[in-house]
C-alpha cells in the first residue's frame, strides 16, 4: 500500500478544498480503513531505516 501520495487520499483532499466536506471525510475513512487492514501485522514506516523517531508517527510528521 503505498502511503505518501495515495490516490484516495489525494482525493479526499480535493474534495475538502472544493468544500465537499461529506465525501472528503468518506475517502478519508475509506483509506484508513485500508490502512488498518494493511498494516494491522506490520511496520508502516515508511522510511529507509530506523530513525529516532521510528514508530512514533505524530512527532515524525509534525518533523
């Protein structure tokens, strides 16, 4: 599952700017829901290799 760039994100995205708040939120939903199935048994980090703020994905994104 590819993260950074998703296509039904980049869609929910699209939505929430055009003011499509409902249908921003349900693709939203539609790709955690991915997400989770995905990555319910494994690494979701993105990154080539551990750094110190490895599986800490709030302090890594605000990074």
């Amino acid at each position: 599952m590819k993260i950074e760039g998703n296509q039904k994100e980049l869609d929910a995205m699209e939505q929430f700017h055009k003011g499509n708040r409902t249908e921003g939120l349900k693709l939203q939903e539609e790709f955690a829901a991915q997400f989770r199935t995905e990555y319910k048994e494994k690494d979701h980090c993105p990154c080539q290799k551990a750094c110190r703020y490895h599986g800490n994905c709030k302090e890594c994104v605000a990074i």
